[in-house]
C-alpha cells in the first residue's frame, strides 16, 4: 500500500488495518511488513478483533509505502469461529448503521424478496446474496466511500463495497447477523469486500459481487458492522497543501505444494 | 516558562503590539481631533498619509468617526482593539481574568464613544484602562516571560509607529534602548543578530526608515 | 434575597467586565452574546437538597457502574435487563472503547444532571448528560459577581458557597491522573463554551490547550511549550467523541489529536469525560437507569425520572398512539432542545409522519407525559417586575475519589412566556443556584 503526497508532508499519523488474522478458517504462516520511510510500527487489536498498525512518519517526506508479504494458509475450514447466536455481541451485527440503515428502496426489495426466501438461515444467505448480485451491477465510478446502502440499492450500481451493504441491510432486515468483511482474493488488484452472516452459530462468506461462496482463495483481514469499521487506512499529517492519493495493490497466488 | 505552549507566545506578542496600536493612536487622535473642530480640513488628509490609509473619507466629520470607530475599516482604533481582543481572550490562563476584564471594559467604553457626542471622553477612558491593563499585568501574572512577551509586542509597536511616523534620531534611540533592554531579560528564541544591528541603524544617520523598519520586524520569529 | 434586584445595575456591569459570554452561530456566522443573568436566585432549602443529593450520588455511582460493564463483560444485557439494540444501535456506543479499562474505572468524571421541579413538589429527572456537559462557570462567576455587588445579601442569608467548583475540579483530574501535567483541551475560539473553558482552566491552574499543542509519541500525550515537551497525565477535554482522534473516529477531524486513543487504551492518560459515555446519556437508555440503580446497587431507585414510555415495547407504543396528544416526543439522536416536539402542537399532516415513523422506527423515539414545573420569578425587561418562567436545574456530580454534587448549579429559564425550552442556543438566561446550608 502506498500514499502518495503532491508535496511534501510531515508529522503524518497513520492506522492501518492491514493483516490477516488467524481464523478458523485461515493460519498466518509468515509475515513481513516494511514501511518507508521507517518508523516505530506499533500494533494492537480493534474493537472487533482486527490487527491494528499505527505510527508517526516525523521528517518531511511525498511517500508513505507499507509492504506486507507473507503466507496464509486456508482450507481448514469453510467458516469462521463458532459464536453462539445467544451471544449478545451479535447484536452489533443486527443494528442498522449509517451506512447500511434501510430507507424506502431497500424496504421495497426486501418485501419483494422476503416471501420467497429460505427458512433455513444458510439458505438465506445465499438467498439473497445471490438476488443482490444480480440487482446490483458491478460498476466503478457510480458511487463513493461515502455512499449508503440505500443509495446504492436506488442505483442499482456500485462497487464491491456498495454491494456487500446491500446485502448487510438486508439479511439485517431479514434479522440475521451480518458483517461487513475485507479481504484479498487470488490475483492481482486492490482489496475486496464480502459478507459474513451467522448461521446458527457459524459465520460463513459470501461474496455477492462475484456470487461466490467465500472458499480457499479468499483471504480474510478484517471484518466489522460496515466499511467504516474495516477501513485500511486512515491518518492525518502536516501540510494544508498537500493532496494525498492512495494506491492499494495486492497480489496473490497459490503457493507451490 | 513553564507550560506557555509556542502557539501562545505569538498571541501574547501581538497582544502587546494590538494594545499599543490602539493606545498610541487614541493620542494622535486626540490631538487631530482638536484641530478638527476648527475645521481645519488639511489635517485628515495628512493623517490618513501617514497611516498608510487611502483617503476615502467625505468629510473631516466622516473621517473623524471612522478613523475611530468604524468596524468595518480594519485600520480604526475600534478594530484594532477588536484584535487585541481576540488574541487576550485566549489569554485568559495566562494573563488572568482580571487583566482581560480591562480589555473587556475598553471595549464596552469604545462601543459608548461610537454613540457619544464627545467621544474625547470615552477615549481618555479607553486610555485610562489601557495603563490600567498594563499595570494589572505586572501585579497579577508570575510569570516573566509570559509579561516580557507582551512588553516585547508593545515596544516594537511603539518603534514602528515612531519609525512610519518619522520620529527624530534621538527618540528613536531612546526606544530602541529600551526594546534592547527588554529582550536582554529574556531567554526566548528572538533574532539577537537583528535586533544588533537595528539598534546600530537607528544610531547610524545613514540608514533609511524604510530598512530599519524590516531590521525590527525581523526580530520576532513567528513561533509556530 | 429581594435585596439583589437593586443591584441589577451594578451585577450588569460587573458581568460585562468579565465577558461572561457563550457563542452562538448564526445563519453562519459566529457571534457572541452576553448570557442574560437574572439576579433572583433559585433557593433550595437544606433538607430538600440533602435528599436531592443522595439520590444523584446513587444514580451517577449506577451510571458509572453501566459504562464499565457495557464496555466489559456486559453483564446488564445478558442478565435481561436492557435490550442489546439499546445499546449497540445507541449512537453512542463506540465499538472502539470495546474492553477498555478507564483509569480507576470512572468513566462520567463530570456529569451535568438536568431536573426540573413538579407543581407536586417532586424533583423529576429530565436527562443525564455524560459527555461533555457544561455552565457549571456561570453560576460560579455570578456568585462572585453577586457578592461583590451586595455583600449584605450574603451575610444575612446561609448560602453554601459554591466557589470550590474549582477546587473541587482539580482533585478529580488530580484523582485519575497518571502522571504529568492536567489540561484542558478545548476544541477553540469559536467554540459556544469557550468562556468556561479559559475560566475553568484560570480558576484550576491548569493548562488551557488546542489540539495542535499535544503531541502524542509512543503511546504517551506530550504538551509542547516553550521549555520542550512535558507529559500529560489528565484531559479535561471539551471536544466530543467524534473529534477526539482522527485515528480513532471522525478521520476528517482537524480539531483531534491524533494518536490520543490509543495512549488512553494503554492507560498512559486519563480522558474526562471517557469517550463512549452517549451510550448512557442516551435518551433511550434514560429509561433503564431507574434499573441499573437496582441492578448494580440493590436499593431502589432515588431520583424520579419523568414517566417516560419506550415505543419499542409494544404495550408502550400503544399507549403513545393513543396518548398522543398529551406527550412529548423526543427523537433520541438530537441535543440541546432541537428534536423535541409536543404532540398537541403538530398539524394533522405532520402527526401522521410522526406516527408513522414511531410505527417504522420504535427505537429511535422517547415519550414522555409532560411534567407541570414549577415556575421560577425572573425579573421582566423593566429590570423591576417578577414575571413567572419554566425553569430547570443542571446539577453537577463529580465523580473522583467519592462521588460529590457541587452544592449549586445552573438554572436556565425561558425567557419566552409560552415556552419551556431553557437552553441558551434557544435565547435561555440563567441564575445562581442557592443551597441553604441550614
């Protein structure tokens, strides 16, 4: 990932959620992070459990850039932790936030969709997952970080964020738990969001953009109740001037056996 | 000096100069204003040159009210005391409520004189808290650096007026004496080298007022 | 107490020495206004206060109690006795402050407690305000300003003296502090409490500061000055949640200090208030705090709230649709007198919106059978006739050591005859709160 300044900036704090963390369904194997220019990393865990790297870039500088390289290992499962759907944590999951409060477009779907949805909480899943992928139309540069789910839903477009609140309000509406999930799938591009929901107690992906359920290739860093939760960088520095631009690249590949 | 963060060591340098500003012009107003009531018209227009102001006035009624108290003209005494104002109010920590209260009264009293029939009065009042200000200032702040700060503001205000002003040699050397002195007790980062060779340009009939008015501005460093 | 009114003149002008003002926006633009005072004072006898006190000092202990809990184990909700969707759905709640353990486990340093008095003689709690509440300078200023005006009111009348705020102030943050300097940070100039900031930071001898004078390195709040960087052990912050940290929430925020959060998670300063207080001030969770007195304490409750009903539980709701008229409803994501509305007053068009957002959106309503206060004289505009005004009571509990209520606090009146909207955003005056010590 990597920040770049049009002049130079100083004093820049940063806090990125960035790694992957060790799951049911995934195990760390190696990891190495380099940031330039170099600085202290610090790290903690968030409100939801994600990794957190935090620091301060002092010395004037026009580029930030942190690198992360390493070995995931998935397959040992196809969901995450058992949570047991008693757990009033889930709760937070059920809320409408934001970004992903139903208004009268999403109102409409859901009544549209809802008398012909499974009964079974994994059936609803895909349910709807696999209508909301269809209804909404993968296109770049019709919407912003900042656009609701209800917007989006209005649009009938969006990118794989816009997509995957559709999908949150949703199965919320329809009360089940549901999380806003980022993550990295096999290739080369930016990073990708899915959903997680809780079905009886497991937490299983799926990624409506693609229709997919989330399998091996998917690598998961964070989750939480919307984008805000799960955002990779946030920061401030020095220099009213200064306009920053943000390039995230990935890139993923099987590993050899 | 203790806690005074960077930040406030300019506002309290700008309160200095804002409050001489409105102190030193009170004076060359009273003694224009006199020779306004003989109508003798010439005066604002010398006045208005020497302060750098565009002569926009339609009378010397006109130029009278607004030289002082007119909030819409930036160079009035009424809004440069509005300045000193806002940068005391946040001052309040360090130079005491009692201090600002003077400043809150000058205010009060210039807002009086833009509705008086005789607004020498309510000036000569504005002035009396002025020294009042000054003198609550040493009696109620602890801390040196924080009253040499604001002394600091107020002697090179007080040079610059003289300097725009075209004040004789000796004046000029008597105040640059005591800026000297002023800075000399205090440990903050100022322009020492500046404030050198100021003080030899003002002794130094060759050099223009016009320089040395760019030596003095030279000796406080923005502190931020 | 009859005698103060012949001293307007003179407390008008003292007030205006001192700038005792709040800063009020405008069609855009920051102006600032004196806060009209009125020189008759509220008078509450000493039992009546002595009762009044305990029940705040029970219900700041529950509130406190509530914070450490939701942002811990979270035993309340699981035991049933509030609704996890209160909680979590709260605006704020912060998910961030999730397991964070505050510096002696006290959330609400400061709480300004808003009452109001009951034609029945009842003190009624209208709301908790947790965050950041503010006014106690003016009554603390105006009793100095009265003193100086008319000295003889006080030496024949047994007030308690309301000037320890200060002291009073200082010994909380000095409580939670950990190690290093005590400051206030206000969000600056152009704040409405600028005033009370500077003032309180003046009567404290503390620190006043903006968010560019803090610096955080390796998890630690420096204060630049002059002399290099000093450590801070406690912030007495007035900027809210959102702007607190860039790093942490609002991360457009240029009035935060960036890196704060996480030296408060590590436990390297203390925060007053903590962030995540709204999840308890919340108009929602206003009706639960008669239960955690209860829950967490096992004694009844001593404070009142108003009979308040909950849309969300459907017995409730249907008691609000049916009662209309006769209540007032509150949304509960708005502050300071804005979002309140009186059921009888609404057009039939705009009933109907209402109704039909409590039917889709139970959650985010409060209603409340309206409370018949008491008025309170305040001097008309002649400076001579005492004319009747609603009037309410902020009470502040400060909660340190051991919890205390400053024996004073803020009365704001309408000045409007045929309103009970108090606040000063609203056109509000004030007065001094007398306590009588015996």
């Amino acid at each position: 990932m990597a920040l770049h300044f049009s002049k130079a900036v100083e004093d820049q704090f940063f806090s990125m959620i960035c790694l992957p963390v060790d799951t049911a369904r995934q195990k760390v194997l190696e990891l190495n992070t380099l940031v330039q220019p170099e600085t202290v990393l610090n790290e903690d865990t968030d409100g939801f459990g994600n990794r957190k790297l935090y620091g301060c870039v002092r010395e004037p500088h026009r580029e930030f850039l942190l690198r992360t390289e390493g070995a995931v290992e998935t397959g040992s499962a196809l969901y995450e932790e058992w949570q047991d759907p008693a757990d009033i944590g889930l709760v937070r999951y059920q809320v409408p936030t934001d970004l992903t409060a139903p208004g009268p477009v999403l109102q409409e779907l859901f009544r549209e969709w809802a008398a012909g949805a499974p009964e079974d909480p994994y059936g609803k899943l895909l349910y709807y997952g696999r209508l909301t992928g269809e209804r909404i139309r993968y296109v770049p540069g019709t919407t912003d970080s900042r656009t609701t789910a209800e917007q989006a839903a209005a649009l009938e477009s969006g990118v794989c964020q816009d997509i995957a609140h559709v999908l949150i309000a949703l199965l919320r509406m329809a009360g089940m738990p549901a999380r806003y999930t980022v993550g990295l799938i096999p290739g080369e591009g930016e990073s990708h969001a899915w959903v997680e929901a809780n079905c009886r107690g497991y937490w299983y992906g799926f990624d409506p953009t693609n229709q997919l359920l989330v399998d091996e290739g998917y690598i998961k860093i964070s989750h939480g109740r919307d984008y805000r939760d799960c955002m990779i960088s946030r920061g401030i520095f020095k220099n009213p001037y200064a306009l920053q631009t943000m390039e995230v690249s990935v890139s993923v590949a099987q590993a050899e056996e | 000096m203790g806690t005074v963060t960077l930040g406030k060591l300019d506002n309290l340098y700008w309160l200095g100069r804002y409050i001489e500003r409105v102190y030193q012009s009170i004076h060359m107003y009273k003694s224009a204003y006199d020779k306004l009531i003989d109508k003798d018209s010439s005066v604002y227009e010398e006045e208005c040159r020497k302060m750098g102001m565009a002569n926009t006035f339609a009378s010397a009624e006109d130029f009278a009210w607004g030289i002082a108290f007119d909030t819409e003209n930036p160079l009035s005494i009424i809004s440069n005391l509005y300045r000193a104002y806002d940068n005391a109010m946040i001052m309040r920590n360090e130079i005491s409520s009692e201090t600002l209260a003077y400043i809150h009264l000058a205010l009060a009293e210039m807002k009086r004189g833009k509705i008086s029939e005789a607004p020498l009065m309510e000036l000569q009042n504005v002035e009396d808290l002025i020294l009042a200000f000054w003198g609550c200032l040493d009696d109620k702040v602890d801390d040196e650096g924080i009253r040499n700060t604001v002394k600091v503001g107020r002697r090179i205000e007080r040079l610059d007026i003289q300097l725009r002003r075209e004040a004789d040699r000796k004046a000029l050397t008597r105040e640059m004496r005591r800026l000297v002195s002023r800075i000399n007790t205090t440990e903050l980062p100022y322009n020492r080298v500046a404030l050198l060779y100021a003080a030899a340009m003002v002794e130094d009939e060759n050099a223009g007022y016009e320089d040395i008015k760019k030596m003095i501005w030279d000796i406080v460093p923005p502190f931020v | 107490m009859q005698e103060l009114n012949k001293h307007v003149k003179s407390i008008n002008h003292l007030l205006e020495r001192y700038g005792v003002r709040f800063g009020i926006y405008k069609n855009g633009t920051f102006k600032e206004q004196l806060f009209p005072f009125d020189p008759i004072p509220r008078v509450i006898e000493h039992e009546e206060w002595v009762e009044l006190e305990e029940g705040l000092i029970q219900r700041v202990t529950a509130l406190n109690m509530f914070l450490k809990d939701i942002y811990g184990e979270k035993k309340i909700v699981k035991d049933g006795v509030i609704p996890p969707e209160f909680v979590f759905s709260s605006s704020g709640y912060l998910a961030a402050c999730e397991g964070m353990v505050t510096p002696k486990g006290i959330a609400s340093h400061i709480s300004g407690i808003d009452l109001v008095k009951g034609n029945d003689g009842v003190w009624y709690i209208l709301e908790d305000n947790l965050r950041i509440p503010s006014g106690a300078s003016y009554p603390l200023i105006a009793r100095d300003l009265c003193r100086t005006a008319s000295p003889a009111t006080f030496a024949h009348t047994p007030v308690e003296d309301n000037r320890d705020y200060a002291e009073m102030l200082f010994e909380t943050m000095n409580y939670v502090n950990t190690g290093g300097l005590n400051v206030i940070l206000t969000p600056g100039r152009y704040n409405a409490a600028f005033f009370e900031h500077s003032y309180l930071a003046e009567k404290t001898g503390t620190v006043l500061v903006y968010n560019t004078d803090l610096i955080v390195e390796n998890d630690v709040v420096y204060l630049k000055t002059a002399a290099g960087n000093q450590r801070v052990g406690a912030i007495y912050r007035r900027t809210s949640d959102e702007y607190l940290d860039p790093l942490a929430f609002n991360p457009e925020s240029l009035i935060g200090v960036p890196g704060l959060f996480q030296a408060m998670k590590k436990g390297n300063v203390a925060v007053l208030n903590a962030p995540g207080n709204g999840v308890a001030d919340d108009k929602g969770i206003y009706y639960f705090v008669p239960k955690m007195v209860e829950y967490y304490l096992g004694e009844e409750c001593k404070t009142h709230n108003a009979p308040t009903y909950l849309p969300y539980y459907e017995e409730d709701r249907k008691y609000v649709l049916d009662n209309f008229d006769n209540l007032v409803i509150k949304d509960v994501a708005e502050a300071g007198g804005y979002g309140v509305v009186f059921g009888s007053t609404l057009t039939a068009e705009k009933k109907a919106d209402f109704i039909h957002a409590i039917k889709t959106e139970p959650r985010r309503f409060i209603a409340q059978e309206i409370i018949d206060f008491q008025d309170l004289d305040i001097l008309d505009e002649d400076g001579v006739t005492p004319v009747p005004r609603k009037a309410d009571l902020r009470a502040f509990v400060l909660a340190g050591e051991t919890v205390r209520v400053w024996k004073s606090g803020l009365t704001r009146f309408s000045r409007d005859p045929n309103s009970s909207i108090v606040n000063s955003s609203q056109g509000g005056g004030f007065k001094d709160t007398w306590v009588l010590s015996r």
